[in-house]
C-alpha cells in the first residue's frame, strides 16, 4: 500500500463515520418537534368558538389536527434505548387521547346546539393528563408538550 492510500483510507473512514448515520436521538427528536411545530401552528390558527353553533366545527379541527400530529409521531423510530418509555409516557396515552377525542367529537355533534348537553361535554372534555408532558420537555420534545396543551 503506498503511503499516499494509507493517509487517505484512515481520512475516508473518518468522513464516513462522521456523516453517515447520526444520532438517532436528535434526529427523532427533530422530527418529532417538526410535526409539533406544525400542529402547533394549526391550533393558533384556529379561531375559537364563539357560540354553541361553532362548537362542532372547532371541534372536528382540533381533532383533525391532532390525530395528524399522532399519526405523523406514531410513524416515526423511537431510538431503540428509548423505545419502550417514549410509548409507556407518550405515544400510547396520545393514541389513546385521540382515541377518546374521536368520541368526544361525535358526543359534540350528536348534542347539536343543545347548549345544556353542550356544556356538560365541555365539562368531560379529554385532556393530556396521561401523558408525561415533563418527561416530554426533559427529552427534548417541548414543542410537543406545548402543542398538545393547546389542542386539549
């Protein structure tokens, strides 16, 4: 092998390693507050209801939205030694909130504009209690935390 290969092979290696693969981590961690960002975006352009009338309406696209975000999250690879805490804290009780939203959203068109029967889903309404909103921000994932406040 001639010197000038024995410089260069060592330099390839290096060059190879440091732009092939990255850190599963970050990368998950990126997208992940990619599809935050724009869940985020979609619930500040939502305009909030005024009467019972835009109740449903709001309702259906908050729900649009999150199950968007939840799709899009549930899709992504979890770093391996991450796996199984990211889906106990987060992805399962989110799948689960969507879940749950679906119903709530069908209870609110099936109410129609019975103000009573409206405010008593208001009051039952899901939230993201079930899922570890610190332990989201602790991670790296603060923009989802913050978006799925605001869609609950």
């Amino acid at each position: 092998m001639t010197l000038r290969r024995r410089l260069l092979l060592p330099l390839l290696a290096l060059a190879l390693v440091s732009c092939g693969g990255g850190d599963p981590k970050k990368e998950f961690i990126d997208r992940a507050n990619g599809i935050c960002d724009e869940a985020e975006d979609d619930f500040a352009n939502l305009r909030q209801p005024t009467s019972v009338v835009e109740l449903a309406p709001f309702a259906e696209k908050t729900l649009v939205i999150v199950q968007k975000a939840q799709g899009e999250l549930a899709s992504l690879t979890p770093p391996d030694q991450d796996r199984a805490e990211l889906e106990t804290r987060v992805l399962n009780p989110f799948a689960a909130l969507v879940t749950e939203a679906e119903g709530f959203v069908e209870k609110v068109k099936a109410a129609g504009q019975d103000e009573a029967q409206l405010i008593a889903l208001i009051s039952k309404r899901p939230d993201a209690s079930k899922i570890d909103l610190t332990y989201l921000r602790s991670y790296g994932l603060g923009t989802c935390a913050d978006a799925i406040q605001l869609g609950t």
